[in-house]
C-alpha cells in the first residue's frame, strides 16, 4: 500500500486584521501519497500560494493539523519547523528567489552549510552540474537568463534531498519553450528520486501532466482528484 505523506485535517486559515480579514483556506481535508505529482489549479485569489505555503510549513494554521511524513508541522516549535523544512522540503517560486550577490554555486551552496551539510560546496556543483549549468558555477544570478536562473532555483531546492518538492508556477515568468524545458526537468527529477511533488500552476497542459490535479475555489478544494467519475445520469 502506498504510505500517505501529507495530510491535513480540517485546516483553516484567516490572513490580514480587520477590513482586510481574508478566510483563505476553509477546512481543508487531504490526503497526499508518497511519489504523487499533484497540480494544484484554481482561478486567481482562490488560495492555491497560501495553500503551499502552510505545506512548505512557512505559513501556519489557525486551527486543523498538518502531518508531513509523521511530523506534526501545526505543532512543532518555530526552530524545529525550520529545521524539519531545511531537510524534507524543497521550494521553488516563480520568481526564483535567489541572493543576487551570490554566485549560482553559493546560492546553492550556502543553505547547506547554514544547515551544518559537509561537502556543501561538492553537493552544490553536483547539483547544478546535474540541472546542466555546470559551465556557469561561477555567474551571479544578473548573469544567468530566467530559465538557467530557474534551474539554480531547482538545483537549490533539491541539494538537501528533500521528500517533498513544492513548486508555485514555476514556469510562470518563462516564454513557453523554456517553461517546458523547466517542466520537463522537475519530473525528471521527481521520477529520478521518487519525490512528491506538488505544483500550483495556471498551465493546464503542465498541471495534466501530473498524476492527480486538485482544484482550488475560494478557499475550499472543490475536486481533489481521486474522486471517481460519476455515472452520466439520463433524466427521464
Ligand atoms: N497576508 C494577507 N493578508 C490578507 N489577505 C491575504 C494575505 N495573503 C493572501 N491574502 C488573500 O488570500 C487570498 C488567496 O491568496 P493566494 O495568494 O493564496 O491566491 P492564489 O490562488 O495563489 O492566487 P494567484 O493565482 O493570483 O497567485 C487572496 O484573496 C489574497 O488577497
Ligand atoms: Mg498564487
């Protein structure tokens, strides 16, 4: 049986202070398995980032539970949840996020050392030699077109060797080309290591190629995508 990975347990979810109160996500029941490519899509404000963001365990819940791989996130102490998202979990964002005074190899590099990882720097250049900008260690992020910027990203998020890989519209500053290039490398990667991936897009032919597409409205999950197809019923 394959083993359940994520689960959340009635999470809720209330951003901003007074006019600007949102409720953002509304009782949210999910089951994630181990090595599921999930497509999260929803239209704009439905509260697909936020979403991520409480799985990457860098937002937290009002009330409900959050258990990745056994670890109660809802209840773990700020240090223990950062520790826990250094080793499990990889982020990447649209934008790239990565230091603009630090090499491709650093912005690699540097997280693994702060996480106490030896042999950061070896990690670092196998990881980026393996996302193919082994020839641009040396470049700064103002160096480097979005696409290979994306790739340091990726390069990044998966040095620690995460279980999880969280990705949100990472091809969406990227001309279509590159976006499927960037596709392509994170299931690649996904399939190579065995990881869960999870990824927001509005990308339709990126979020079929997931395994499974859950739809987002308003802060609910209006389709998790294990329901079964309903019979077509043909009114009399
Ligand atoms: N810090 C905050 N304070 C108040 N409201 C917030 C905050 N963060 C997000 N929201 C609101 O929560 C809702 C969901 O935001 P979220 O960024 O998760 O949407 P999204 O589905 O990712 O949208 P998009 O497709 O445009 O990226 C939005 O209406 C947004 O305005
Ligand atoms: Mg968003």
């Amino acid at each position: 049986m394959t083993k359940t990975i994520i689960t959340l347990n009635k999470a809720d979810l209330t951003l901003g202070s007074a006019a600007a109160r949102v409720h953002v996500l509304k009782d949210i029941d999910l089951h994630i398995s181990a090595g599921e490519s999930v497509g999260i899509v929803g239209p704009s404000g439905s509260g697909k980032s936020t979403l991520l963001m409480v799985l990457a365990g860098l937002e937290r819940l009002d009330s409900g539970e959050i258990v990745i791989d056994g670890a109660p996130l809802h209840s773990l102490s700020e240090d223990a949840l950062a520790e826990f998202r250094g080793k499990n979990i990889g982020i990447v964002f649209q934008s790239f996020h990565l230091i603009a005074n630090m090499t491709a190899l650093e912005n690699v590099a540097v997280p693994l050392e702060l996480a106490n990882v030896r042999d950061a720097f070896d990690i670092a250049r196998r990881e980026l030699t393996a996302v193919g900008l082994g020839e641009r260690l040396g470049h700064y992020p103002g160096q480097l077109s979005g696409g290979e910027q994306q790739r340091v990203a990726i390069a990044r998020a998966l040095a620690p060797s995460p279980a999880v890989l969280i990705a949100d519209e990472p091809t969406g500053n990227l001309d279509t080309e590159t976006g499927r290039q960037i596709a392509d490398l994170l299931f690649a990667k996904q399939a190579e290591r065995g990881m869960t991936m999870l990824l927001v897009t509005h990308d339709t032919s990126l979020a079929a190629r997931c395994s499974r597409q859950i739809r987002v409205r308003s802060g609910q999950i209006v389709d998790d995508g294990t329901s079964e197809i309903k019979p077509h019923v043909v009114s009399a």
